[in-house]
C-alpha cells in the first residue's frame, strides 16, 4: 500500500535555514604612469665678418693693417617640459549582495 511514497529523513539535530552572503567588491585598480616629457635648449651664435684692411707706408717704412672681430656670447634659456597626466585608476569590484 506505501510502496509508491518516497520519504527524505534529515538527521537529527538538522535544521533548514536560510543566510544572506554580502562582500565588498575589491580596490580599484592603480592609475598609469604619466607621459614622458623632453625638453631641449640650443643656441646658435653665427657671425659672417668681412673686413678689408690696407697697409700704407709713408716715406718708404713698413705698413701693417690688422682685422680683429669679437663676437659677443650665445647662451640658450633654460627648457622644461612636462609629461602627461597619469591614467585613470580601474574601477573597483561590484561585489556580493545576495540571499
């Protein structure tokens, strides 16, 4: 007469329950680095001198006639430069929230 019926038996002391599972999510990942930055400074001091000079003796002695050039300095300002912003750091985990 019971041959069809099906009975599950816990063992004593069980009992059903239920339980919510949270977590935070973990951190956000880290920023990248910032861009590189090169910074140049360069003079160039050019002078093209043409200077003619002559030499005339008067009653027959020796002439000499000199050329002198100076140029002043060349200095180059001082460079900066600056590389770009770092990344954005990742977003951090969604977690858990459930039952």
């Amino acid at each position: 007469m019971f041959e069809d019926l099906h009975v599950d038996l816990l063992p004593a002391r069980t009992t059903m329950q239920t339980f919510t599972v949270t977590g935070t999510g973990g951190n956000g990942g880290n920023g990248g680095a910032g861009g590189f930055a090169a910074a140049v400074s360069a003079a160039l001091g050019f002078a093209e001198i043409n200077q003619t000079s002559t030499a005339a003796s008067v009653a027959g002695g020796d002439a000499t006639a000199t050329n002198t050039a100076t140029t002043g300095a060349v200095t180059a300002g001082d460079a900066t430069a600056f590389g770009g912003d770092g990344g954005d750091g990742g977003a951090g985990g969604a977690g858990i929230d459930g039952a």
